[in-house]
C-alpha cells in the first residue's frame, strides 16, 4: 500500500475520539502462532472447523484435546509482537477512548499490555476475548472453570484432564463453532462497535461470525473502517482504508513517527 493509504489512516486514526480495535489470528502471525485458514494453519489433515465443534469431542475428545496440546504447545514459546505492542501502547497513552476486541485465544494481547504497563495498570490495554482463551478449562458438565496453563498427557482418553467437583472431562475454555459467544461480552463488543469512530480491523479472515459483523455496527453507527491484512477480506470493499502487509510492521506506522 502507498505511503497515501498510510497518510489517510493516521489521519483517520488521530481525527478517532473512540476507537474500536478488532483482531484476529494474522496479528500474531508474526509472533508465529498458526492461522487458521493459511496453509500452515492445517494440523494433520484436519481443518479447524472438523476439530473446533462440540461434536467433534463428543465423537474423539482425545484428538480434539490432542489439536489444543499442540496449538497450547506453540503458543507457550510465542511472545507478542511489534503489532500488540503498539496496539497496548495506543491503549495505555490515555489520549482517546481505545478497546481491543479479540478472536484470538492466545494471551498475546495480554502479555503485551503488561509488558508495555510496566508498573501501571494494564487494564486498559486488556482486551475483550470474544472466543475465550487457551489456557484456561472449563467443565463439560458443571459451571467450573479455571486457568491451566501447563502442559497435558492426551496420550489416551483416561489422561484427559477432569473436573476436580464432579470428575466430568474437561474441555478448552473456547468458543467452538456452532456455539453462541457469550451474551455479556458479545453484548459489550456490539456496544463498542457501534460507538466507535474508527474500527479498526486486523488480521481477520472476517468469514467468522458475529465476530466479522462488530465492524459493520461501526458502520452503521457512523463511523469508519481501517483494515490492516496481508490480503483483500469480505471487510476490504467496506473499509474507508485498507492496509496491504504485515501487521507487526504497519501498527507502529499507524500512530506517526518515522515512514
Ligand atoms: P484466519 O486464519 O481465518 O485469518 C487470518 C487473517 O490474517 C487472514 O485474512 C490473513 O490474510 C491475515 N494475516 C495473516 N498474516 C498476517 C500478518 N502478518 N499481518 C496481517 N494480517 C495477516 O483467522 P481469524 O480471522 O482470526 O474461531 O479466524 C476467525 C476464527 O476462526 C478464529 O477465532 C477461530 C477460527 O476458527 C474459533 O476457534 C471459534
């Protein structure tokens, strides 16, 4: 993208009171977490929507735990990026109301909003976790839920991790297709979304709803988008600039400094 589209979204990005900032597995790309729909997003044969299903572990939770370990495994040795970063330091700076809105179940949003706090309080820059998180479980049975961050045998279904108040299987604290988001956080993003000035959009494929459809609230509320994508997405013909390229490289652009 010209150095115009780039003069266009800082414009676009000062002129923001509120700022609506919603992502996706691209953004951590660069910290090298898998897509999901890139090549090596794949893990055997398998695509995320034959193995992300609550009928999938009904059917083989030992190959869908077994999916998780591996994804928790590469993500443990991942540390956010120059994208997060920016993003956590855009949120902390105080000069405008800014909410990152996430897909993405990795933590990196997390770390980087404390590691660019420092002694402050990362609050903030912490984001709102629209598909959950990795590292925690919850029960397939009960309200028990609980942060695990530590690896586990899926060697054989009896390893599988269980509740400790009724020995029911433990699954990842994830949103799985084919199931509802959380009606309070999905109530919030949309309260968000629709408030803000600015959305910007980052790393999204935008194909999986209702996160892809929170920009469009923007919209309709008034206000613009700003896409930042290695690729064209279904949001690209809507948004009033789109970014062509690595996020890690256009976030830090974004809020002025050297070009
Ligand atoms: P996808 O894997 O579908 O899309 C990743 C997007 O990031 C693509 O549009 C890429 O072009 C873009 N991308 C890749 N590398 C990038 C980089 N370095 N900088 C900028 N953009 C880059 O991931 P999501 O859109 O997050 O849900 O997928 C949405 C949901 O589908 C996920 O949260 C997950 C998944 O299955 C559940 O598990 C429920």
């Amino acid at each position: 993208m010209a150095v115009e589209g780039l003069e266009q979204a800082r414009k676009l990005m000062a002129d923001a009171r509120k700022l609506c900032v919603l992502t996706g597995a691209g953004i951590s790309a660069e910290s090298g977490v898998p897509t999901f729909r890139g090549p090596e997003g794949l893990w055997r044969t398998f695509r995320p929507e034959e193995l992300a299903t609550p009928e999938a572990f009904a059917r083989d939770p030992r190959l869908v735990w077994e999916w998780y370990e591996w994804r928790r495994g590469v993500i443990r040795g991942c540390r956010p990026n120059a994208g997060h970063e920016a993003l956590a330091r855009l949120a902390l700076s105080g000069g405008k109301e800014v909410r990152i809105l996430t897909q993405n179940v990795d933590g990196l949003h997390e770390e980087a909003a404390r590691a660019v706090a420092g002694g402050r309080d990362p609050s903030p820059a912490l984001p709102l976790e629209l598909h959950g998180s990795i590292f925690r479980v919850r029960c397939t049975r009960c309200p028990y839920r609980s942060t695990h961050r530590e690896p586990l045998d899926t060697s054989s279904t009896d390893l599988l991790p269980r509740c400790p108040r009724c020995r029911s299987l433990l699954r990842p604290d994830v949103v799985w297709f084919g199931e509802p988001l959380d009606d309070e956080v999905l109530q919030e993003a949309y309260d968000l979304a629709r408030h803000a000035d600015l959305c910007l959009v980052v790393g999204t494929s935008a194909l999986v709803h209702p996160a892809a459809s929170l920009p469009l609230a923007t919209v309709r509320g008034g206000g613009a988008i700003l896409e930042v994508n290695t690729t064209e997405t279904p949001l690209t013909p809507l948004a009033a600039v789109s970014l062509r390229g690595n996020a890690a490289v256009w976030l830090p652009l974004l809020q002025g400094g050297e070009t």
